[in-house]
C-alpha cells in the first residue's frame, strides 16, 4: 500500500528518538570533521550518513514495526549502505547482516566505506556485519535469517538483478520468514506520465515481484501497488490527501512478503 499522512503523527515520536530520516536536530551543531568521532556520530544520529527522500521518514519507522524486532533476531538489509535503520535494529538485540555493493551496483549505488561503517559501529556500539557484494555472491547460509528488510532498493537496479535478489532472498529466509520492502512509486514516469524512467529509474511492477519472489503478498493493499491489475493510477492522482509525496514527485509503497 502507499504511506498515507495518517501514519505521520504515528510514527513521529519513533522519528524524534532515533533522527529519522536526516539525522538528531544536533546534527546543525556538529562541525563536519567530528561528525565521523563516536561522539559526533552519537550527536548527529544513525541517520546522518545516507542521503534520503523525505518519504523514508515514514518508511523507516513502518519497517521497523513490520519488522517486529526483537532479542537474538536475525536480519538480513538488502542494499542497506549507510542508512541508520542496521544500527537501530542492532541497538534492539538483532542480528544485522547489511549486504551492498555500493558503488559496483549495477543500479544506482552509493559508496559504502568499509573504514566508515566500522567507526560507525564503534559509535553506536553496534555490530552490524557489511557484506560489500552482491547478494547472491554473499556466501549466506540456507535458511539463516528471520527477517529480509530492503528500503527503497530493489526499484533502482535492473529487473534481471531484481529476479535473483529475490530468489536469493527466499533461499536465505526460514520457513515462514519474512520480506519487509518498499518502493519508490515516481509520478514523473508511466503509468502516470508518458517517461518511461527518470534519473532513479522507471516503476517496477509490484505484482510481478511477487510472483518472482515466489512468496505470499501479506501486507500490501493491491489496488495501491503498480503493476497489480486492482491499480488505478488516476484514482491515486486524484486524492493527493491521502498519501505522503515530496518536493520530487514520489511515494512509498510498502509490501511485506512471507515465504
């Protein structure tokens, strides 16, 4: 389903606690150089360090309560690169596995230092574990996690990569696990302009992930996920009120996926 208005106040206080999604008011105060210290780090927040849409401040904090977390669970983000979300779930007893990339996406990736992640670690005495591949290259274990999370990734690479993420994804998950996504649905390109794609990419129909995935749609209203035939892009046009949207037109769709 898209994020809806209606959850902004309802995730406000989650938002406040952990500085979603560009970081503690603090942040304005923290020269730059001491940003990279564990107390700067601490003062700016987890999610001073990864560029994000204004929309993720809804899709972090839904997430996380999809997510469910809790001691000795095993998480597995997809694509998670420096976003504060990993050290939120490690600091509520998860085990956080962030496999990316970064720059070698063939998608659009974003640098993930190695030297960064581990200071911020330190910071957040966290213990997050960076697999700086791809997925399927990652060597995890059939089975292993509890709990697939992926933030705004999977519409950013090719949709051949997309297939494989998501065969990798059910391979990795136990027995009734789950995937946690969401989606960026861009209002510049089709079905609701005649683009096909723009500089993040085109819209990937959320129906043909969920076959792909081989997986059960359990969260995830199909009248409001692109590429399911109950979607109306003229009826989501026309009630702007109802959903989150930003200065660059986009909105967040939301699935969960259990296997």
């Amino acid at each position: 389903m898209i994020a809806r208005k209606s959850w902004v106040e309802r995730y406000a206080a989650w938002n406040r606690r952990w500085g979603s999604p560009a970081g503690l008011p603090t942040r304005k105060l923290v020269p730059r150089p001491l940003k990279m210290t564990p107390l700067g780090a601490r003062l700016v927040g987890p999610f001073s360090f990864q560029p994000n849409n204004d929309t993720r401040g809804l899709e972090y904090p839904w997430a996380f309560e999809a997510l469910g977390p809790r001691a000795g669970m095993r998480v597995l983000d997809v694509g998670g690169s420096l976003a504060g979300l990993q050290f939120v779930l490690a600091q509520s007893g998860c085990e956080v596995v962030n496999v990316d990339p970064g720059e070698e996406s063939r998608g659009r990736g974003w640098p993930v230092s190695e030297d960064t992640f581990a200071r911020l670690n330190r910071a957040f005495h966290t213990h997050v574990t960076l697999k700086k591949c791809f997925l399927q290259d990652a060597g995890l274990a059939a089975e292993s996690f509890d709990r697939v999370v992926s933030v705004s990734v999977l519409e950013h690479v090719p949709e051949d990569d997309i297939a494989a993420i998501l065969a990798e994804v059910k391979r990795v998950l136990k027995p009734a696990g789950r995937l946690v996504l969401t989606l960026d649905l861009f209002l510049n390109v089709r079905p609701f302009a005649e683009a096909e794609s723009n500089e993040y990419g085109h819209n990937i129909s959320a129906r043909w992930m969920v076959e792909q995935s081989g997986m059960k749609l359990v969260h995830g209203d199909p009248r409001e996920l692109h590429g399911f035939p109950e979607f109306d892009a003229a009826a989501v046009r026309a009630n702007p009120e109802l959903y989150v949207s930003t200065t660059y037109p986009v909105m967040a769709q939301t699935m969960v996926l259990e296997k």
